[in-house]
C-alpha cells in the first residue's frame, strides 16, 4: 500500500511551458485534491475531485487544469508556465462518505517542487 | 478572507516543557477540526482532530482543545521533544456541500534541545 504518490519530486520548467504533475493513490479513496504551497503561506486548494468523472475548482484554480478518468489518478495540468507557479504542490486524497469522523482524514502525498524560470 | 488563523508564525520552546499552537476559525458552521503535521520535503500527516461536539481530545501527548463561543482552538503538546519541531497546520473541515478542509498558514515550531 503505497498511499498517494506524486511525480515527480521536482522540476524546473521555462516560462511557457506545459507539464503534467501526476497523483496516484492505491486506498480507494473517492476524493481528490490538489493544493499549492507559497513560502509562509497555508495550503490553497487548486482543484478537487468527489469521484471519477467529477471535478470542481477549488480557491486558486487559474493557470491549470485535472482530470479524473479513473478513481486512482488524479493529474494536474499547467498548459502555459508562468513564475507566479512556482510552489510546492501537494496532492491528497480521502475516503469521503456520508457519516463518520474517521472519513475526514485527508493523506497527503509528498509534494512536487516546481519552479518556473 | 482567511477563514481559518494561525497568528503565529513560529513558536520556539525548551525540550520537556508545553507547546501552545493556538488557531481562530471565523465560520460558526465548520463542525471539524484536525491538526496537520508537516516536515521538510514531506507532505503534511495528521496527528489529531476534534468533532464540534465536544471540547477536548488527547492523543498520548497531544491534546487539542477547542472552545466554540471563542472559535478558537489550541494544540497542546507536553512534554515537548525535538522531533516535534515541524510546522503544524490546523484546518476546519466544511462537512458540508463542499466536502474541503481550510487550512490556517501555520506554526513553525522549534524545540531546543
């Protein structure tokens, strides 16, 4: 059980660039998220997804793009790089439900580091 | 608008004495929240959390504390040790249309050895 892992770890990109940042998760969880980290700031949702098929923008959603074809993957598109970009992205997932408190823990997975030059 | 507050950037304590992380919330309608620890290079892991129905939830050395007429609630960690240095995010949880936690800014804690 590998959890929710992201590739890559890093990537430098050129202002224009386009670039996929992959999110897998292997527990089956119905909901996906993924935010961005700027230094000293919290975690803004980019985007999320309730289930396969279905996605909503989340705060800060300008600038990218998901999908959600299986229930596993989750990738987040940039079609044209801008330094605004440059972050720590987190990708997260969790099982969801109607009731019960121990749905809402939310894992996350360990982060991609882009920066945009 | 920041829906939920960290006001303190970073927090530094001895080794073997209590940590005090604090946060406000401004939405009477979360109903949940849940404490985020986050290492270097690593993705944030929860350590606890706490249902709007009650006020105290502890966790071996952890105890999240949570007062609703003051939407605030505080993260106590005793005693504390150097592995806790990390930044600690707390988040409420929107249970309802939205299904999304809002996370606060976060708390760089340090404990000096």
């Amino acid at each position: 059980n590998a959890g929710v892992t992201q590739t890559p770890k890093f990537r430098i990109l050129k202002i224009g660039q386009s670039m996929t940042l992959q999110c897998a998760q292997d527990m089956n969880h119905n909901y996906m998220y993924w935010y961005r980290q700027d230094p000293g700031m919290g975690l803004k949702l980019i985007y999320y997804s309730v289930g396969a098929g279905i996605t909503d923008k989340g705060e800060v959603p300008n600038g990218y793009n998901v999908s959600r074809s299986t229930t596993e993957d989750f990738p987040l598109r940039l079609e044209l790089a801008a330094p605004s970009q440059t972050s720590v992205y987190f990708c997260a997932s969790r099982l969801g439900g109607l009731a019960g408190w121990s749905y809402n823990e939310q894992f996350f997975g360990p982060g991609t580091r882009l920066t945009v030059l | 608008d920041q829906q939920v507050k960290q006001n303190s950037p970073s927090l530094s304590v001895q080794e073997g004495r209590i940590s005090i992380l604090n946060c406000d919330y401004t939405n009477s309608m979360f109903d949940y929240f849940l404490w985020y620890k986050k290492y270097p290079a690593e993705g944030p892991t929860f350590l606890i959390s706490i249902s709007s129905i009650k006020d105290k939830n502890e966790d071996g050395r952890f105890t999240v504390f949570l007062n609703k007429s003051a939407k605030h609630l505080s993260l106590h960690i005793v005693p504390s040790q150097p592995g806790d240095s990390a930044v600690y995010f707390c988040a409420a949880f929107d249970g309802g249309a939205t299904n999304k936690l809002i996370f606060g800014t976060g708390t760089l804690l340090a404990v000096q050895p």
